[in-house]
C-alpha cells in the first residue's frame, strides 16, 4: 500500500450505529421469541378446524378433500 491509501484508510469512519450492538442481537432476539410465541399460540387452530368439518358431516374418519 502507499502512503497516500494508507493515510485515506486511517482517516475512514466507520457508519456510527443507532445502539450498540449486544442491544441489536437483543431487540432481534426479542422479536423472534414474539414471533415463535405468536407461533406456539396457534399451533393447533389447523387440527381444531379438521375436527370441526369431520363432526359435522357425521362422518367420523372424514378426509378433508386432500389427496395424497
């Protein structure tokens, strides 16, 4: 390198940060763990709404029209 790239390499600032960032990773973090809650919280509305459409049909072992 020569002196003159060297001299403009030092002189460079870095982008400052709006925190610092362990707070980053944490907010990050926090938004996936909401996320996976919102996740947890609605993890069986699928099976309820089959047992739903089987019950009132009458049909016990009813399929939902998908085939496999």
């Amino acid at each position: 390198m020569t002196l003159t790239s060297l001299l403009i390499a030092s002189e460079e600032q870095l982008a400052p940060l709006i925190a610092p960032p362990l707070v980053i990773a944490g907010v990050a973090a926090l938004a996936f763990f909401m996320m996976g809650l919102v996740t947890f919280a609605y993890r069986d509305v699928a099976n309820r709404q089959a047992q739903k459409r089987s019950s009132s049909t009458g049909q016990a072992g009813a399929h939902d029209g998908a085939q496999h």
